[in-house]
C-alpha cells in the first residue's frame, strides 16, 4: 500500500470538511469509513533508514521541483522490486522473455524478440532511472587507487595483495543508479501481479 | 491576487502547464502531472495525453490521490486503454471541438460507446482535462490562494479555431472552475516561448519589416500564422497579420502512412497482425521515424511485433524500416515539393481517415502552405505600384509542434518556401532556431500571462476573422434556386481584446418567443470591412460559412409572434472570444439586449 505521508493544513481541512459532508449524505462512504476506523489503527511515524526524523509537512512546498515526491517505500517490502519487474514487463515485456525457454529457438528469433524487449526496456529504465558508470575512464585504461577507495564501488580482481595506493587496469567501468523513481501506488493494487491475465470479449 | 502565471497548452493530443511563480523568478516552468499510467500506478510526467477513458464497473475506481473514488481516468493509462478498450476512451475531443456539423454541447463521446457509458461532450471533456491539470496543481501547490482557479490562466487554441469553438474552450475551461481566464493562440505562444528562449538576443533576430511564419505541426492539427514586426514610435511591435484553415493532419497520420507501408511488407511475407498489433507497430514506426529523420547516418531501423500471448520467441514479427522508405513516405507524401500555385486536392483517401472527423483529404503540408500564403497575398496591404505579388512573403520561420523537430522536414518546408518566394521576386526566409517544440506552446501561454502583467512585449493582433451575418433578400420562391443571400459584416477583422464594433445600419428582424436562426460566415481575407459593410455577391473561397447563430427574444412587455427590429452589436471580450448580442430599436428599458449564441448545432 501507499507511505504515509503527512498532508498539508489546508488539505486537511478541506478533506476534514469533505467527510463531514459526506458521511452525513453518503451512506456507502460512511459505512466504509467507519470499518477503515474500526480495521486499522494508524501505524507510528516510522523513522527513515538513515535515522533522521520523518518529513514534515512543510518539506514539500519549499522543494523548488514541480514534480511530487517519487514514492518513498521502507527497503525489503519488497513490493518495489515488484513494480520494477511489474514496469519492465510492461513497457518491454521482460517476464515474457525470461520465462520462455530460448533452447529451441533459432537466433534470428531470439534477436527479433530482444528487440522488442530491448527497446522497451531501455524506454522505461531512462524514465525512471539514471544509470551512469561508476568511473568515468575508458575500460583498458591504467588507474590508480588510494588508500581509502570505496571497497562499495570498486571490487579488486587479479592478483589482490598488498597495500594501498594500488595501480591496475580498469576491466569494467561498473554501474551506479543515481536516481530511480518508481510509479507511486494508488487505490487498490496487487504487486504481486506483474501482468494481469488478459481475456478478451465479443 | 494571483500566485502563479499559468499557461495550459490544451492539445489535441497531448496537455501540458507551464507555471510561474509572481514571487518567485519569474520563470516559466513546465509542471509534472501525476496521472495513472497503468492500473493503480501514478506517475508525474510533464504530458498528459488527451484521452479520457471511461472504467468498466468491474475494475473499481480509477483512484487519485486526490479522489479516491473516480470512474474515469485521464493520460497515459486512457491512452494505452484506448488501445485494448477503444470504444471506452475518447480521443482528439478538441477536433470534436472544432466540428461544424455535431452539436457540441451535446453526449456523443465516445463515438460507438457501450450502453453502459453515460457519453459526454467535446466540451465536457475538454473540462476533464483541464480539471485533472488543476488539480494536478493543487495537489502540489495546497490550493487555496495558490489554487489554481485562482490564477492568472492562460489557455491555448489553434489560430484557425473559429469564434465558436473558441468560446466552446471558455466553457470547458469555466466548468473547470477557472476564474481569471485568457485566451491565446498557439502559434503566438510559441513566439512568445521562443522570445523567452532568447532573452534579449531576440530583437537582433527579428527586426522592423520582418514577416515571421509560424508553422506549427502538432500530433493532429496543422497550423499557419503570419506575425509581422512593425516599429511604432520607435519601438518595435508585433501584429499577428493571418492565420490559415482548420487543418486535421499531424504527426499521426504520417505515423499511421508507416505503419501501413510496414504493414504491407509483413502482409506480403503472410504475416497477418490483428488490431492490438497494428496499433503496436505504429508506435514502433513512430520510434523508427524519429531515428531515421533524426539521425542521417542510420540506413535502417528494425521493427519487431511481439504477438499478444505470453510467447514472445518465434511469435514476434520482425522487419525493417529503411531510410529511404521513411524518406518517401514522409518527405514526399507529406512534404512534397509543389510548385506556389498548387491547391490541396479533396479526393477522399483511405488509410488516413476515420468516421466522423473532417480530417484533410490531402496529406501535402506544403500544399496546405502553398494555399495559405496565397490567399494571404494581400495580408499587409497592396505591394508597392508596379510589382506583382501572388503570395505573402515571409523573411523568417518559426517551427513549433514535435513533428517539425525532424531536420529533413524542416529542411524540406524551407527549400520549397524559398524556392515558391525566388519565384515570386522575393528574399529566402531565415529559420528562428532555438526554439522548444514540445512545451513551447505551454511556456509561450505562460510567458503571455505575465505580458499581461506588464512584463514583455505583446504580439498584436486583435480577431483572426471577419465575421458576417446571412440575410435572405425576399423575392419571389423560384424552385431549384436558393434566395440570394447578402452577408452583413457585424464584426470586422482585427478587432482587439476589449472593444466593440459601431453598431451597424442595417437591421434584422426577430420573432418573439421563438429561436431564429441566422446564417453566419467568417472571412480571414477581408480586412477592410467596417461593421455594416453589406456584400451582395462574393467569391467562394473568401468567406466561410460557419455553424449558424441564434437568438431566443423572450416575449416579457412583447407579444409572442411579433416581428422586433433588432441591430446586431459585436465586442471582442477579454477573455478573447468574441460576443453577438441583439439590440432592439425601440427598447423596452435601458440597455435591452439578448445574447447571440454562436455555436449552434449544424444542419448535418
């Protein structure tokens, strides 16, 4: 389901003044209401990964960007792995690839095939995502390593001994994601549904 | 008071807003609008998609963040749904806008509709769309004072959409709860957006005597204007001096012209693709069109299929998409080099065409373009004694709309233009490079905003058309002949924001208690008619007849069935549409008059 995020004063009020009204003429709304009341207390602020407090209200109208806040989620619910495989299948049918057996196909097929996959794939992965290599230096190129070089972002290879500074040669320039924004969720929605069945009618 | 200068580009295909803070910078900038774009899925994208989808009960509400319970969804999801559900979106309602021949006003959207679908307006869906933006807004900006039916809000429309559909957008944009509201035409907000893309650098782009062109190629409309700059006391001003036709013909029909080329090569090696494909490989020849005319060193592009199922190997089908056959399918189907005298032709063409909207029948741009610049000739008066001129003669272009963002393209209008002005003794026209041709038309409208607030300088221009009303001579029936109908000008060209026309001499007569109705044309060539000019003949393609008008006088203090002399008064309102209103002879009480309505349904 959607974060918690804290809604504005003037939000607030108008959507206080909104269920007034609507559960004194709305017989469906109130009956809904009152077993959302009943079915989940609200969760505690939680505090975010790195330990800070949670944002305040105010944060979102001094942030100069027009866009909202891509959707901020606690790591391991697992549900943004989901929506990425949910996206990647969308947009580029990945699943459809990965879970055909390619065996018995010829190459000319599998290249058709990636096509279709690649494309869209790359498509969704620059809306969402920035990837950039992690050094900027052409692969084959002589670098140099001092000591205290993030272990997180460069692996050692080869014949690894020793002490920093190290000299070697950069096999793989390595990938970081600089950015990734995944859809936010609304209303009613199954992650675990990476496509739905489709049937179609007449 | 207003927070924000807000311009909306209310496209027949895409949305965008464009804000800018009257604290802040002053800055234009374009709005990410969150809409879904898969089931339960919302994302921020800077284009929303004008199509409108219509959920099936089964599939729940359609949530927002900000309305947890809607039934209908606007953007990118609608889109892709009109794909796999077509008979429950809507789609190009602003062609719908502009019809003639459909009432409007009334529930005819989506065409074909299930009987499930309570069916809506081109003008109700127009509000749709611009109420998901205003709301989009607000979401982001807490409502209230910075609400944006609170705001100076600029909204755009073609320069070819008639007094009718321009007073249609008002309503849209009304029932949308927009309050401070202006109009502006798509081709000056892309000047201005291209002014502002400048900065200073502008004025020694264009100087005193310069004609600019404005050709404005958008997903499903094309649009012509003619801006002349002037200096007056100094000071250089701009006019906008002619606007061409309502053209149905974009982007998506050369899209569509590939898919079909495509199409028939899969066709002959006895792939058949069923509808949901078709509709795929049009998106893919649209990614393949933009690489090759992008990109002069690709010789081909791949298209690959996939089929429905979940079987994506030895189920797609895949050919290819070469530069030439793009070249000549674009460049030469839709840009061919014609000579200035050639005339669209009015065959009627299969593959490019759908029920009920009158798209072009001639998919030749520069056909279109041939017959604007001729029939705007004499836009900035008769050339000097002893020249001769058949064309309008622009120095510079300015391209606005994604499809002109192709170089072949651009390359291809200009070499014909230049080629059609050498011909006529004139100077080659320079391109105004530098422009941004997917928001510039959101960007411009904000920017005019602002102008309206004093800040820049503001293109001129007054109404894009004359406007006459039909009055029948009364003479004797004879069959098979119609009566002889004289046009009365009731509004003439050029009239500016705020203003009203004299009232004109001639008078009409009117049946109280019953609706009367009055024949209506529009002319873009006629410049020099005042009010009460009354033409006994004319030729063919000087005036337009539009949908007719009508007025209801209603019978309090007069006897119902009496025949009332009435005058007819025109003003041009601020908002920039224009307003008719029937004022009798001998009133009843000070200041009697009855509105006109301009958008009367046709005789279909």
């Amino acid at each position: 389901m959607t974060e918690q995020e804290a809604l504005p004063l003037a939000t607030r009020l108008w959507f206080a003044w909104l269920c007034l009204l609507r559960v004194l003429f709305d017989p469906a709304f109130a009956a809904r209401a009152w077993h959302v009341r009943q079915a989940t207390a609200l969760p505690p602020a939680a505090p975010t990964p790195d330990g800070t407090p949670p944002p305040s209200p105010e944060r979102g109208r001094d942030s100069k960007a027009l866009a909202p806040k891509p959707a901020e989620r606690a790591p391991g619910t697992g549900d943004g792995a989901l929506q990425l495989l949910s996206l990647l299948q969308r947009e580029g049918r990945l699943v459809d690839f990965l879970q055909q057996d390619i065996a018995s196909f010829r190459d000319a097929d599998v290249g058709a095939a990636a096509r279709v996959v690649h494309e869209g794939c790359r498509k969704a992965l620059r809306a969402h995502a920035e990837i950039a290599p992690v050094r900027a230096e052409d692969e084959g190129a002589r670098v140099q390593l001092a000591a205290g070089f993030d272990a997180n972002s460069v692996k050692l290879v080869g014949d690894v001994r020793g002490e920093p500074p190290y000299a070697g040669v950069l096999r793989h320039r390595g990938w970081r994601a600089n950015r990734l924004e995944l859809p936010q969720v609304v209303g009613a929605f199954d992650a675990h549904i990476l496509a739905p069945a489709e049937v179609e009618l007449g | 008071m207003s927070r924000f200068a807000i311009g909306i580009d209310l496209g027949t295909t895409h949305c965008a807003l464009a804000a800018a803070s009257l604290e802040g910078d002053h800055r234009p900038e374009v709005l990410g609008v969150p809409q879904l774009v898969a089931r339960g899925q919302l994302e921020a994208r800077p284009l929303l998609p004008s199509f409108l989808y219509f959920a099936h009960d089964s599939e729940g509400a359609q949530a927002l963040p900000w309305d947890p319970e809607r039934r209908i969804a606007v953007g990118a999801y609608a889109r892709a749904r009109g794909v796999d559900a077509p008979a429950r979106v809507i789609a190009s309602a602003k062609s719908w806008l502009s019809h003639p021949t459909v009432d409007r006003r009334a529930g005819i959207l989506p065409l074909g509709a299930p009987e499930d679908i309570e069916k809506i307006s081109p003008v109700e869906a127009s509000w749709r769309y611009l109420e998901h933006m205003a709301e989009a807004f607000d979401s982001l900006h807490g409502g209230g004072d910075a609400a944006l039916a609170r705001q100076d809000v600029v909204v755009t429309v073609p320069a070819s959409f008639d007094a009718a559909a321009r007073e249609l957008t008002v309503e849209a944009a009304v029932a949308a709860g927009i309050e401070k509201l202006t109009l502006l035409e798509e081709p000056q907000a892309a000047l201005y957006a291209w002014v502002l893309a400048m900065g200073d650098a502008w004025r020694k782009q264009v100087r005193p005597g310069d004609v600019v062109l404005v050709v404005d190629v958008g997903g499903g409309t094309t649009d012509f204007s003619a801006i002349h700059a002037v200096e007056k006391d100094g000071a250089l001003e701009l006019v906008r001096v002619a606007v061409g036709d309502h053209i149905l013909l974009g982007g998506d029909n050369m899209d569509l012209a590939l898919a079909h080329a495509v199409g028939r090569k899969l066709e002959a090696e006895g792939k058949v693709l069923d509808r949901l494909q078709q509709a795929s490989l049009v998106h893919a020849c649209r990614a393949a069109k933009e690489r090759l005319l992008g990109d002069a060193t690709i010789d081909s592009v791949p298209i690959a299929v996939a089929a429905r199922g979940s079987a994506l190997l030895g189920a797609t089908a895949r050919t290819e998409l070469t530069r030439d056959e793009a070249l000549r399918t674009i460049v030469e189907g839709f840009f061919p080099v014609v000579r200035s005298d050639a005339r669209p032709t009015t065959r009627a063409r299969t593959g490019l065409t759908q029920l009920g909207l009158p798209y072009a029948s001639d998919p030749a741009v520069t056909r279109h373009l041939a017959t604007f610049l001729a029939r705007q000739a004499a836009a900035l008066g008769a050339p000097p004694e002893g020249t001769r001129r058949s064309l309008l003669h622009p120095t510079a272009v300015l391209f606005n709309g994604g499809v002109m963002k192709a170089e072949p393209l651009r390359a291809r209008l200009v070499e014909t233009l230049n080629g059609w002005l050498a011909a006529d003794g004139a100077q080659p026209a320079r391109v105004l490079e530098g422009a941004d041709l997917d928001f510039a038309v959101a960007r411009g409208a904000c920017a005019y905003a602002l102008v309206r607030r004093g800040r820049g300088l503001r293109i001129r221009g007054g109404t894009a058309r004359a406007y006459y009303v039909g009055i029948e001579s009364a003479v004797p029936a004879v069959p098979g002949l119609e009566p002889p109908v004289s046009a009365m000008c009731v509004a003439p060209f050029g009239m500016e924001e705020g203003t009203e026309a004299s009232l004109p001499p001639h008078e009409l007569g009117v049946v109280v208690g019953e609706p009367v109705r009055f024949r209506f044309f529009g002319s873009s060539v006629r410049r020099d008619d005042p009010a009460g000019t009354l033409l006994e003949q004319w030729n063919s393609d000087e005036l337009d007849e539009l949908p007719p008008i009508e007025v209801t006088l209603p019978a309090d203090g007069r006897r119902e069935g009496d025949v009332v002399p009435v005058r007819l008064r025109s003003q041009v309102t601020e908002v920039g549409t224009l307003l008719l209103e029937a004022e009798p002879l001998r009133p009843l009480k000070v200041d009697e008059r009855w509105r006109v309505e301009l958008s009367v349904r046709g005789e279909s």
